[in-house]
C-alpha cells in the first residue's frame, strides 16, 4: 500500500510541476481538466492517514447516522452515485 501511495504522490508532483493551476479527471469515457488546489500528505508514522487532512464525523454508539462524504459532488457524474468505502481506524491499526 505504501509503494502505490508513493507513486501515485511522485506522479501527482510531476503533474503539479508541469500545470501548476491544473487538475486532470480522467477515465476511459471522460476527461476533463480544470483548476483546482490539491494536497497531497503523507501518513503519519504508524497511521494510515494524514490527521491534517481527516475528516472526523462523531455519532453515539447506540444511535444509527448516516456518514456523509464532503465536497463529492464535484468528484461525481451527475448520473452516478460514487463507490464509498468507509474504514474505522484505530490507533493499534496500521
């Protein structure tokens, strides 16, 4: 998982390098290019994530809620609802 995160961080820098302002969305039927900001963050020593960038959603244990995604809609077809997985993380994890 690492290796992957690697290369996908070093192909994300030499785009950033070459279209500072630009973000490509890309897949077989569709490509669009657009500006945007983009982070990209290394996990934290012995965690699978960036605290940084995280986000926290809290709910009660006994109680049923519904966990939504920020900022999907613009990352989706209007058509389409995306695949989302969710993951509970938890110190021991890694």
């Amino acid at each position: 998982m690492h290796q992957i995160w690697l290369i996908l961080t070093l192909v994300v820098q030499e785009y950033l390098q070459t279209y500072p302002e630009s973000y490509l969305n890309r897949n077989s039927t569709y490509c669009m290019k657009v500006s945007m900001s983009l982070t990209v963050a290394e996990n934290e020593s012995g965690l699978c994530y960036n605290s940084r960038i995280r986000y926290l959603e809290k709910s009660e244990v006994t109680k049923r809620k519904e966990i939504s995604c920020p900022d999907m809609d613009d990352f989706k077809k209007s058509d389409q609802e995306p695949d989302v997985v969710w993951y509970k993380v938890t110190q021991n994890d890694v």
